[in-house]
C-alpha cells in the first residue's frame, strides 16, 4: 500500500491540452473518485497513473517513487477496465494468474493466491469456466479479482460499473465498498456517475476540462460546492439555479429574480454579494410544502408530479423559472394548479453569475 | 450478329428469365395450386408458404447438382474405365496409380508443399500485419506486398524465371552467387530444395493474402485486453503470441485452410517452370500431365485430391461459419 501523489501533471495530445496542471494528493489507503462528465480528462489521468499514457509535465508519485518513466509493470498497480478486458481465451483462473505468471511465481503459489481472491470475490464455482460463459456481474468480479491476486500498492478503476444494469451496480457499488474496506489498498477510481462517487469515496476530485474544479470529502462537496458546475454535478435530481440580484426593501436583503419574484437569502450571504448579477440555487429536496400565507413562501404552478413512493418530485414554475422540489410527503396537486413551496434560505447557494462561483457566507469555515 | 449486341441479348434474357422464373413461379404457386381462398384457406397459406423455399431454391440447387454434384459422380464413374471409356477396369487406375514412382514423387512433393506454403504465408502474413500496423508508411508496404496478389500463376512463375535464371547477369540468385565468388548453378536442378524454390512463389504470392486477412482480425481484437496484458507485466512478444494471436486463431485457422485448398489445387507454378522434371511434380500438375495421355488415369488423380482436400474443406468451412457467428 502507498500513497499517490499528482503534481501539477499536464496532458497534452498533439495540440489539445486535455490534463492542466492538475494536482491531488491520494493517502495510503484511501478511497478516491475522480468524476466528471465525459472528456474531462479524468480516465486519461488514470491512464498515466497506469502507464498507459505518457506524462507530458509534472509527476506523479507513487509511495516516494517518481513513476513518469517507470513501466507499467514495474509500477506495481492493478487497473480494472470498464469493459473488464478479460483475455477470452483463457480461463476465470488464468485470467487471474496471468500476471503472476508472467512474473515467474510457483504454480502452488499461484494457485493459492487464485483461490484466495475468488474465496474473497464469491468466484470459486467459477474457476475453470471462460468469460464468455459468465454473467457481466461475474466478469466484473474476474476482472477484479485479476486485480486482486497481483496484491497491488494501487487499484485503479477506470468507471468499472458502468456496463453492468442498475441493480447490479448498487449491489457491486456495495461490493467494491466492503473489498476496499477489507483490503485497505489505496484505491482510485474513476466514473462519470455522481452517486457512486458519493457513495464510496473517502474523498471526491471534480474535473471538468482538464482541470480540477474542487476536491473534497463527499459531503462538503455537496454542502458547500465551489461554484456552479460543482454544485449541478453533484446531487440528484440536481440543484436549482435561479438568476438575478440581490435588492435591499426595507432594510432586509432579499434576492430578486429576473422575472421579479422575491426569494429570502440568508443575511450572512446577502452581505457578502453587494449588486452584482448572481444566480441562486438551491438543491430540490430544500424545499418544503407550504399553506398560502406563511411567511417565506413562493406560489409555485405545478407542471408535473413525479410520485417515487418514498418522496415525490414536483417540477413547477416560480415565477418563470423551471425548478424542481422533491418532497417528503405526498402531492395531490394536478398539472397547472397552485402551490406554495418554502425554499429553506439556510440551504441555499447564491453564485456570482459572471464567475460561477460561491458567495461564502461571511464567518463559514473554509 | 454483333456480339455487343448478342452480349446484351444474353444479359436481358438471363436476367429476364431470372425475374420471370421467380415472379411467375410464386404466381402460379399463389394462385393456382394453393390458391389463398375457397374452404381450405389456411391449410393452402401453410403449403404454399412450404413449398415457397424450394421453389426459390431451385435453380442453385439444379445449376449446383448439375455442374458440381454430377461432374464428381461422373468423374469417378469415369475413373473405373479406361482411356477410351469402354472397358470396365474397376480400381485398375487407382492400382497403377499408387504403383507409379512417378505418383509416389507427386504426392510426397505435394505433402511438403501443404506443410510448408501454408504455414510460411499464414506466419509471414501475421507478422507482417502485426509489424505494419503501427506504422505511418504500413499501409504502402502493406499495398506492396499484397500487390503479387493481383498476378496470375503463370505470370508470377515467369518473373520468378528471371530470379532463378542461371546466368548471373539476369538471375538474382546466381547474380548474388556471383557477388561472393561462387559458380553459376541453376536452382531449378538443384534436387530436393527445387521443390521448395518453387514454394516460394507461391509464398510469395499467397503472403499478401493472409497479411490482409489477419491484418483485420488483428484490428478487431480489443484494445483494452492489451492493455490489460501490458499492466499485468507482459512485454510485446508475450503481448503478442499469448494475447493477440490466441484471440485472433479462428481466423488463422481460416486462412491456413484457405492456402491450404488452393495449394492441392495449383498446377500453373510447377508446369511453368519445370514441366514437372527433376522431380517437382505436384499431383495437379501430375494430373495435366496424363488428361493427354494414356490409360484415363487423370480421372484418378483428380478424385484422389478431392478425397485430400475434403477434410480440409470441412474444417475451413466450419471455421468459417464459426468466425461469422
């Protein structure tokens, strides 16, 4: 097990600059996730971890080794791919003892180190049996176990889910969660879905073109995003974004959006923002059902009502702008009627418009 | 008449009767044998529609049985006679046959040359796509070498001539025996490796082919599996003889029939450059020799490489449908 450190990396294909001067800092034993939508440069920084791309600037550590011009196989990492990329001509068994094959080990020890890893992956039914004849499920659990046997300083997972259906991945989500939790590998991993980054990371690196937006533990990345495309990435169904400014009547800041309607801000917030143009959000589960009348609400028209059982998610116009709230109880309401919805000031984001970023409330904590 | 014109008379004709056959064949079947009406309507629909496969398959299956089925039937019908086709000599063709010293040389020649031109062009075909893929200029080496492709036999056996001509000023062989001092041979003469001289040519001609061929099937393996190799520690021969050529061994199989087939059936290289002398016979070529000649014994030959390449044919068919699926 080591630690992983990216120092000021840069990726450069011909005359596209796809990694820029990206730095994170992964602890011995940790659980990190790389996320962001597609072409953010977050597999190519995996690869270069792996060595299968080269390092155009910067370095990359792995323990206090400089691994820039280390061959992957002397990097002592382990990658699971997203379509597993197990060898079909070859057994569950052998696709897991290639590695150690290739390094010379004892066929005991081989066979014991096979053994021990399906024991661990639930694979040992499975072992003289070809990919081919495998569920997806159970490839993946393959391609993991090929990660496993190799006893690796790093796993490195490049959206290893993503072509399985949605109640495998949940229940692989979980897996994954209680493997690491078990093996205690540093571990990075890489996906474009924002609830498996929430839900098994220790720490979460946001990248959007190259660049690293935020990186942070799951929570403060949803409780106080940097700016606005950390905000709508993270948090499903995602935030709101309403824009206008901030006006002052009668003494108390209150945010003004463009089609007039008045939204309460937290003061703390307000005092901060001054004139400029700034867009409010405000993640839907922060709204509340209200009665007409009670302070703070905004009348809302219904568009539709989405019932999950659990919540229900209400999309309706404030004003002219389009949000949507989810819920806790059940909505009755029809396509076209009026509502009260209670936004919860505390929970709301204002973001300066032009830059996107986060207006921190005077006397939050960094 | 003018044989554009009589050429395109054929065309609109063949063609006509092509679309005629159908069109009018399922009429009548439609509306007059199991006419889709009256009390037995659905037991028609379901006869018709029966029927309607064979209907359409006919012609293949007659064109088929009539130029394919029937000549092999024939042809060992015609090998239990004699030359002239009246006396009944039963296997009296195939005992003379396997007696000549003559067929002996055929068919071992011919054995070495199964074993060797497939194997030589299936690997140097595989290493070659392998080693061109990469690459900038790989796709005009690729041109180059698939290029002898496109000569006939006959043609490539007489460039091939000028490479094995005995005179240093012409040949290259001996022009490079020249260069190191050695005397003028001709490598046609020499025994045994004469076989292998002619090979060659064949090699030559059926790399480019394979190349190809394993050249796709080399692009089609995916990437990430190789990738995977890499991580798990294996260099590039490892890379390639344990991942990529396992994975892509359907399609060698393929190819390696393939040649082989058409190895049992090249008579064109063996009867351009030696007529079959000093011992080069090849048992099609060995067939050519005696269609013209005593005894009726080409009839013999013929079904004798049919019975060889049968097996070969099943595996590469197989393969083949195997590699579709």
């Amino acid at each position: 097990m080591s630690s992983v450190e990216i120092e000021n990396v840069h990726k450069i294909f011909g005359t596209t600059h796809v990694i820029r001067d990206v730095s994170i800092d992964v602890p011995d034993g940790s659980f990190v996730v790389l996320v962001g939508p597609s072409g953010c440069g977050k597999s190519t920084l995996l690869r270069m971890i792996a060595g299968l791309e080269e390092i155009s600037a910067g370095e990359i550590k792995i323990g206090a080794r400089v691994i820039n011009e280390v061959q992957p196989k002397h990097r002592n990492i382990a990658m699971v791919f997203q379509n597993y990329a197990l060898y079909p001509h070859m057994t569950v068994a052998e696709n897991m003892g290639f590695s150690l094959r290739l390094a010379r080990h004892s066929k005991d020890e081989i066979a014991t180190k096979v053994r021990d890893a399906a024991q661990i992956l639930g694979l040992s039914n499975y072992l003289e049996r070809f990919p081919r004849e495998l569920s997806g499920g159970q490839r993946q659990r393959v391609a993991m176990g090929r990660a496993i046997v190799r006893d690796p300083e790093v796993f490195l997972f490049d959206e290893p889910l993503s072509n399985l259906d949605a109640k495998l991945r949940v229940q692989m989500r979980a897996e994954l969660k209680e493997i690491h939790g078990r093996l205690k590998t540093t571990t990075i991993y890489v996906t474009h879905d924002q609830i498996e980054a929430m839900t098994m990371a220790d720490k979460i690196v946001v990248m959007r073109d190259g660049v690293v937006e935020q990186l942070g533990d799951p929570l403060t990345l949803y409780d106080r995003p940097v700016n606005m495309f950390v905000a709508g990435f993270i948090g499903s169904p995602s935030i709101n974004f309403v824009g206008g400014r901030i006006a002052r009547t009668d003494g108390a800041a209150k945010f003004l959006s463009h089609s007039g309607v008045r939204w309460q801000v937290d003061p703390r917030v307000a005092e901060v923002a001054g004139g400029t143009p700034v867009t409010y959000g405000i993640r839907p589960e922060h709204f509340a059902l209200a009665t007409d009348g009670e302070s703070g609400t905004l009348p809302a028209v219904v568009v539709t009502v989405e019932p999950t059982g659990a919540e229900t998610h209400v999309v309706a116009d404030i004003g002219e702008d389009r949000i949507t709230a989810v819920l806790r109880e059940r909505v009755s309401a029809r396509p076209g009627e009026k509502i009260h919805l209670r936004p919860d000031p505390a929970q709301a984001h204002l973001f300066e418009s032009e830059s996107t970023l986060r207006i921190q409330p005077s006397g939050e904590a960094h | 008449m003018n044989p554009i014109i009589a050429g395109l008379v054929t065309i609109v004709v063949g063609v006509g009767g092509c679309v005629g056959y159908f069109y009018l064949s399922n009429l009548l079947l439609d509306k007059v044998i199991f006419p889709a009406r009256g009390e037995n309507i659905s037991r028609n629909i379901n006869r018709a529609n029966a029927v309607r496969p064979w209907l359409f398959m006919f012609p293949a299956i007659f064109a088929l049985g009539l130029y394919l089925v029937y000549p092999v039937i024939g042809s060992f019908w015609r090998s239990l006679y004699n030359r002239a086709g009246n006396e009944f000599i039963g296997f009296g063709n195939y005992q003379a046959l396997f007696t000549s010293g003559d067929f002996q040389v055929a068919f071992f020649n011919n054995l070495l040359w199964v074993l060797v031109v497939p194997a030589a062009s299936t690997f140097l075909g595989l290493v070659i796509a392998q080693l061109t893929d990469r690459l900038s200029w790989g796709n005009i080496a690729k041109s180059l070498i698939f290029m002898p492709m496109a000569i006939s036999f006959v043609g490539a056996s007489l460039i091939w001539k000028f490479v094995y001509a005995n005179d240093p000023d012409i040949g290259l062989i001996n022009a490079i025996r020249d260069f190191f001092g050695l005397g003028v041979i001709d490598p046609m003469l020499v025994p045994f490796w004469n076989n292998f001289f002619l090979m060659v040519i064949l090699i030559w001609i059926q790399t480019g082919f394979a190349m190809v061929i394993l050249s796709a099937a080399l692009r089609g393996i995916p990437e990430e599996t190789v990738e995977a190799a890499i991580i798990d520690g294996a260099n590039p021969f490892q890379i390639f003889f344990r991942i990529k050529v396992p994975q892509i061994m359907g399609t060698i199989v393929v190819v390696w029939t393939t040649i082989t087939i058409l190895v049992l059936k090249v008579f064109d290289i063996v009867y351009t450059m030696t007529g079959g002398e000093f011992d080069t016979e090849i048992l099609p070529s060995f067939m050519m020799d005696y269609m013209f000649r005593d005894d009726g014994i080409a009839t013999a030959v013929a079904f004798v490489i049919m019975i060889v390449v049968l097996p070969v044919m099943i595996w590469n068919i197989v393969q083949a449908r195997r590699e579709l699926r």
